[in-house]
C-alpha cells in the first residue's frame, strides 16, 4: 500500500545516523513486545505478510513520530482485535475476558530457541518454469493498491534487468490478505541509477530489487 512506511526515494527526512553500537533492545518494554509478538504469532492465527500488513495501518503521523517496536506492538494490537483474540477493554485493562482459541499452537519457553533458528523460510515447489532469466529486460507494472505490496513506490513502471533467480516463494499481495500463499517466482531486478532517479542519480550508482513474477513484464 502507499503508506508512511514506503519511504523510499522520499526526501525531506534528514540525514541517517545509525549507532554503531546500538543494542538489540533500548528499553525492557521492546524485548517485552518482541517476546509477546513472536509467542502470539506462533498460534498461527496470521502469516508474517499479514503482521507487516497490519503495521501499515498505523496512522502516518504516528508512524513517522514512533520507534520500530512501538509499529510492532500497534501491529500486534490489530492482529488481536481482527483475529477476535482480544477485545479493546482487555488491551486497555490487562485482564482477560475472551476465552483461547481452541486448537491456537503453544510456543513454550524451552523451544524458543529453536523456532527462532528454524525460522520461516517461505521458499515452495511449483510446476511453473520462470518467465524470465539472468540479462533479461524487464519493467515493473505500475500499482497503487491499497493493500500490502512488497513493490516499492519508487519502482513502479521502471524498466530494469534480470540479475538473479531464488526459485518460487511465498507471494505477500495474496498471503497477507489470507487469500493463500500463491507461490511464484522470485527475482533480483538490478536498477540503473538514471532509470530509477534521472540524470541527476549518482554516476554508475544501480539498486537491486527482489521482486515477485506477478510485479514483472517484459520490456
């Protein structure tokens, strides 16, 4: 979707400057909200497509005003309120008045390490041979759904080239909406500078975008 959250080739944000030393969590409140986020997916009531969704929702001005774990936990509420998992009187009060999904997946303490190693790959099989390969020309179509899309704004109806192939994964436009996985092939698109920024991008300067079949057309 065109949210706060695709900032890509936008300006007017200032210059960034990371913490070379910045920690994993900069308060108890964050790793609290990692931990909740994490256990609760784990029921399996939403897809990982679906969470980024759902942090698209968060109001622009708050978005842009708040830190990474505070979109995570404004995710995190959504889920629970569209899922019919919690009401807004328990988020607000902290007391328990729904009672668990029958049949929701338990993630214990003790195999939390190993779910977080496991991880979620979304590679799959399909029968379809990919329509493109390696020095091909192609442009990506030109969208502005209002829905989740892993197709940034500032690449829409630009023509680049076929750099790699990842095989069919996981599609998010399908699986965020719990439309099913829906899975394609994946490719590396490299971007001239100049097709992406004009003549004034940095010399020699290129991006590399993965992105689903369904995102491509021949040039």
């Amino acid at each position: 979707m065109n949210g706060a959250h695709d900032l890509g080739g936008m300006h007017g944000f200032g210059a960034i400057a990371p913490d070379p030393n910045e920690p994993l969590f900069h308060a108890e409140w964050e790793r609290r909200c990692f931990a909740l986020t994490l256990a609760v997916g784990f029921t399996g009531q939403w897809n990982i497509d679906a969470s980024r969704f759902a942090r698209e929702q968060m109001p622009p001005a708050e978005y842009l005003s708040t830190s990474y774990y505070v979109h995570w936990l404004h995710g995190l509420e959504y889920l629970l309120l569209d899922r019919t998992m919690a009401t807004p009187q328990e988020i607000a009060s902290g007391a328990v008045e729904l009672e668990p999904k029958p049949g929701a997946r338990l993630l214990k303490a003790q195999d939390v390490n190993k779910v977080l190693l496991k991880g979620g790959p979304s590679e799959r099989e399909t029968a379809e041979a990919p329509r493109f390969q390696p020095g091909d020309r192609v442009r990506t179509i030109n969208i502005n759904p209002a829905t989740h899309t892993r197709l940034p704004r500032y690449a829409r109806g630009k023509v680049g080239t076929v750099a790699l192939l990842h095989g069919a994964h996981v599609f998010p436009d399908t699986n965020s909406l719990y439309q099913g996985e829906n899975p394609q092939h994946l490719y590396t698109i490299r971007f001239d500078g100049r097709d992406l920024w004009g003549p004034d991008a940095e010399p020699d300067s290129c991006t590399m975008i993965d992105l689903w079949n369904e995102y491509l057309e021949p040039a």
